[in-house]
C-alpha cells in the first residue's frame, strides 16, 4: 500500500444554510482545492458522504452531479456513501484506500447536507431511519431515547449516582460550546454553563436539551494525494497512517450498550497500521451525538478505563489544555451535526490541528490526531489517524 | 493488483414480493454462500447497492443490518452504496477493487430493493430524484420523458422514420420478454408480439408501455474472492477480469443525447483492463430501463456502429442466439428492475451464462462476458468484464 496524505481542505460555516447541498459541497471543494494547490479537472474521481439527500431535496444519485457542480472532467468516477451519521468518514476511507491501493493519484472526497430544510419533525423521523427499521424505529426508538438508556445503564454499572453522571455529561457540553466559541465555522458560539444544561428542557431522561446536538447545514472536503507524487505539493501535508471501519448490527445484539463494540473494533484495527497507542494520540474529534456518547467514546478508544470517562471529563482531561483534548471544534454539540457531512468536518479540524492553523482553539504541538463517527446507535464506526512528520 | 473471482451467486424471485429488502437479500446471499462453501463468519465485509430504503422500508444505515441478518461477525465493515439504477454495479466494483489491492481475501456483494411497496405514485417521484434535483426533476423531467426525448433525437439524428424506430424498439421488448419467458426468476415469464407493443398506452412519445421496464422487489449476491487463496474452492470460478466506472453530470451537460458519454469512458477503462475488443464480448446484461437505452447502449458499447443499433435489433443480431446475444435474463424489461439491486442481478445472470447454468437461454459456449449499469439517465455508469478460463 502507498503512503496517502493530505493536500488541502475546506469547510463551510456550520448552522442554519439557504444554500443547496450541491453549493455547499462547491464551496468546501473549492477552498479545498485552492489550497492543494490543484484544480478540479486534475482530480480522478470523488467519495461523497450524504445520508438524507432524498428526503431534503430530493436529490439520490448525488455523487455525479457534485463532481460536475466543482468542474471535474466528464468521465471520471464519483461515488456516494451512506452509513447514517458516518457517511463522510466512510467516503473518507475508501477514497484513500482508492489511493493507498494505486487505483487513482488525487482524488476528492468530503461530505454534504442540508438537515434544517426538513424542520424538526421530519428530521426526527427520517434521522431514526438509521435505526433497525423493523425492531427500533418502527416501535418508536430514537436517537435519544437509545442514548437516555445508555446514560441510566451506564450510571447503574459503575455506580454512579445518575444527578453525579448528570453533571459530569453538562460539563461535556459546557467544554464543547466553550471550544465552539473559538470556532467560527460552529454553529454555535455561545457559552454556556453546568446550571444552563441542568435547567434545560427533558428531551429523553436523563438527556436535557443541551446533552443533545443540533440539526444543522454544512459542507467539508479534502484533497487526498498519493505521497509519492505529491509529498512537495503543499507545505504541511497531513499524512493518513492508520484507517479502520467496523459494523456490529441492531441493537438487540450488543451485550453492553455501555459500549459501542463497533467502535473497539473500528479503532483497534487503525491503531494498529498506524502502530500507535491511544496515550499516543494528541488530539481527538470523536462523535458526541449526545454528551454521554462523549463519555463512552473516550473509553472505547481507550484514552480512560471502562467507567473512568465521567471522572475524566469532571477533571479536565478533555479540554483543549488537558491530557487529551477531545473535540476542539466545538464537535457535534456546538459546531453542528449535517449527518452526512460530519465525518468530513470532523477529518477537517485534526488536519487543521496538526498543520497547527487553529488559533485560540490550537492544540499545542499536536502531531497525532484520531477521527471517529459513529453511524445509527451502535452499527457502523469508521476511525482514521491522521500524522504531521 | 490481484485477480478476483466469483465463487457463488445468489438470487430472489424478481417480482412483487413481501419480504424485507433484508430477508430478500439474506434469500440471495445465504444462496451464495452456499454455492461458493464459505460460511457467513468467513465472509470480511459486504458491500451492498440500495437506492430507495429511506423511502420504502425507513431504512437508511442499512449496510450492518444486512451484515448481521446473514450471520457475518460483529466488527467486520459493511458499506452502502448508492448511485441510482448502478447502486449495486458500484458496490460490486468497490468489493472487488477491496479484493484486488489486498484489503479482503473474501467479500460478499450484492444489492436489495423493495419498490413496489411504495406505489407508482411514489415509485415515479423516488425514481425521479436519480435526476438532478434543481435542473430536471424539479421541473417535472422523469425517465420516460427523457428517453422519450432520447428517441426522437434518435430517429432525427439519423433519418430513420419514428413509425420504424417504433418497431425497432418493439422488438427489443418482444426478444426481452421471449427471453425471459426461460428465466425461472423474471419478473414476467409472458410472451408479448410487436402488435403489443405499439397497441399498448403511450407513456412518454414515442414511448408506450411495453418500452418501460416494471418497478420490482428483489435482491441478488455473489460472494468475491482472492484467485490466489480461493482457486480451488468451487468447480467453475468466473474471474473479473476489467472494471469501469464513469460520471456525466446531469444533462445540460449532455452534448448529444443520443450517446452516453459516461458509458463510454467506463467501458473504455473495462475494455483496456481486460484486454479485449468488444467484438470478444460473447454475451451481455446492458441497462434496458427503456427500449431505446437498450438500442444506444448496444452502440456506445461498441457492438454496433452509432445509429447502427436499431437496424441490429432488426436483424436478430441481439437474440440468444444472434451476433451478440443481449440481455438473455430478461433484461430489466423482463426480468424486472429493483433499482439498488439491479447491477447484481445482471452479475448473477454473466456469470451464471458463463458457466454455462443458463438451461435454454443458455449463450453457447460463452467465455467472456459484459456487465452494464446506468445510474440515472446520463450520469452515472459502472462496467464489469467478467471472464471464464
């Protein structure tokens, strides 16, 4: 396999669009592009993550008309991804596995959609669709009630007071809207404090409204690159060292909802081509859909024991000073979710990170950076690490 | 690369069914597991073509759900594609380019889709969103009027009188159903004459009803694997022997709409891959979605000279027993065409001919064999040249 960086990356602002998926996918390609130093007619082919273009603009076969939106040749492959909520990062791994493998030199890929065009209703109904359609969506299962269960077995297998958990997850969500504010593609840039979370509205208990993330509009894309050729392209490529993707089915098969077996798999296997351990890692954009997947998340990949995430976040562990800084973006919480395209946004801000571009929100020396999404509740996880030489 | 072959096919009734886009798919899959003697918990991803889930059983996130229905082992990647009427052509190619660089040993592919759950109504506006959202389907352009279009410029192009086109095109749906009155798994097993076809309701002129393939139900599988470790596994592997892919954008980009440029950038790539000329192609599964695409692809695949086509068809070069024997399965006119899983059903039916299983819509002596998907009505098409030693 060859060696795959990053030449270049673009992101829109992340929030409420009147934009269509396709401008907002030109936008983020292009900057991308400008700062690869390349053009849209030298690009082999696009990987395109988007979930539920169909219900929002009813728009299917996206891939072949972003490719034409941004000025690819005629003629050159385009293709979409859906895993749910990691559709992007799913896109991500196998354009450079397209590129790792030899099948193409340059290739775009990213991640586009437009959630708000919905409104609220819609957007609820069509988001469970990445549930088990005959066994947790037809009976009503959600995204949050899936979540509010976790959060209740998760505070009764280690023994923790659910009010003590409660306010171990609002400081997750006070740290991720603190970071947000020191991005200025996050949808939200407002502070907030634990008595603005605890105070919130019930969503699904104990999820109150800010252990939850938004609906929102966006669009990111990267340049990927074969080393080989294109190593002196730019002057800080980002180098993708260890990729991993993992499924493990419906609910009704996981033995621990405490923990997302999908994920262990997903990032054992990128750890190890990227021959790294987790207290490797520098900087981490994880999938905090709500604040306690935050939680569960920084133990599966293996930063905090098995039960020891609450206590971390409760010690600072996870902000931008601590001991492994999880999501600087802002993450799900406050820089927004588009379904589709969060896996891109979140491979966006570790590139920016370890190119060491993110001004007040910066890393300090971050040289190994791990992606991580999680598709539906515990289905799909696709991780990438990402490395500054 | 590595060579790739087919071990084991699979293959629902197509039709109307009322089973899941799962259980129709776990019918085919366990199908070719069993023909190739590979357990599902041997199996180290699927990939899977699907168009409409969302919109006909609110499912999207439907890749690990199909993983876990046939039994394949928690953790191993499952990956949805989506590109229209190519959905499953494009997870095919994705599986055995995976195969080919090393990433897999042994992979299941294939594509599921349960249309006529939704209705015509819906059926028409699902389908329409494989055009692009803005410029066609918005403005009420749909696939019949399209190809519709396709036809008239067609006839003018080159001076053939539409009352002869019209028989022309006739007759492609005449030999399809004749042929898939020999295929046990067509959607329609029932002889039509020209009389039929140019009696029958105008649709979109020039087309009637007998020049449109049916919405159906069904799924298909074939499991890949590497030459090298799996040679010796079953009596008669099919290898893949050139694979293409190609996009056009939507079709203000069309110069001419009579030739589909993406169908002759993608089997340009499949050709020069394998090989061969399209003179050594013995037998063909092309994208009959109208009468009229069935007519064009036959020319931009290089079997016949452009406008040369429908005086093809005249002469009886497409028959089982013609020239270049087209669409022995049925075709999508025949045999049925469920979207997502339409790509696999035409694999099943090439490598099925080439080994020689076909019963008395058998290709005599067929070796090399030609896949052909459009996604769309310009935008998107897949090629595979399968082969057998």
């Amino acid at each position: 396999m060859r060696e795959v960086i990053v030449l270049g990356i673009g992101m829109t602002k992340f929030g409420k669009s009147n934009l269509s998926m396709k401008e907002m996918f030109a936008l983020a390609a292009l900057e991308a592009l400008e700062n690869s130093n390349i053009e849209a007619k030298d690009l082999e082919a696009l990987f395109i993550g988007n979930t539920l273009g169909g219900f929002e603009e009813g728009q299917v076969n996206l891939a072949p008309f972003l490719a034409t939106e941004i000025g690819m040749r005629i003629g050159t492959p385009a293709t979409r991804f859906e895993a749910a909520c990691a559709s992007a990062t799913v896109a991500i791994r196998h354009g450079a596995l397209a590129v790792a493998s030899g099948i193409h030199d340059l290739v775009i890929v990213g991640g586009t959609e437009r959630t708000t065009i919905m409104g609220t209703p819609l957007a609820t109904k069509t988001f469970s669709m990445g549930s088990h359609s005959e066994y947790e969506s037809f009976s009503g299962v959600t995204f949050p009630g899936v979540f509010g269960m976790v959060a209740h077995q998760y505070a009764r297998k280690y023994g923790i007071p659910l009010e003590q958990l409660k306010k171990s997850m609002a400081r997750v969500a006070v740290k991720s809207h603190s970071n947000g504010c020191l991005n200025p593609l996050a949808h939200f840039q407002k502070k907030i404090t634990i008595d603005d979370v605890l105070g919130g509205p019930m969503i699904a208990d104990p999820l109150q409204l800010y252990d939850c993330c938004p609906f929102s509009d966006g669009a990111a894309a990267l340049v990927l690159a074969d080393a080989g050729k294109f190593k002196n392209q730019v002057p800080k490529p980002v180098h993708f060292v260890g990729i991993g993707q993992a499924s493990a089915g419906p609910i009704y098969l996981q033995k621990d909802i405490t923990r997302i077996v999908a994920r262990e798999a997903s990032v054992s296997q990128a750890y190890k081509q990227a021959g790294i351990k987790p207290t490797d890692v520098d900087v981490c954009e994880l999938h905090d859909c709500f604040t306690i997947a935050e939680i569960i998340a920084t133990e599966s990949l293996g930063f905090f024991e098995f039960g020891g995430g609450a206590a971390a976040i409760d010690r600072g562990d996870t902000s931008l000073k601590g001991k492994i800084p999880i999501n600087p973006s802002g993450g799900l919480k406050a820089k927004g979710h588009p379904v589709g395209a969060t896996g891109a946004a979140q491979a966006y801000e570790i590139v920016k990170q370890l190119r060491g571009e993110c001004g007040e929100r910066q890393v300090e020396g971050a040289k190994i950076g791990l992606v991580d999404t999680l598709g539906g509740d515990f289905s799909t996880v696709c991780n990438l690490v990402l490395r500054r030489y």
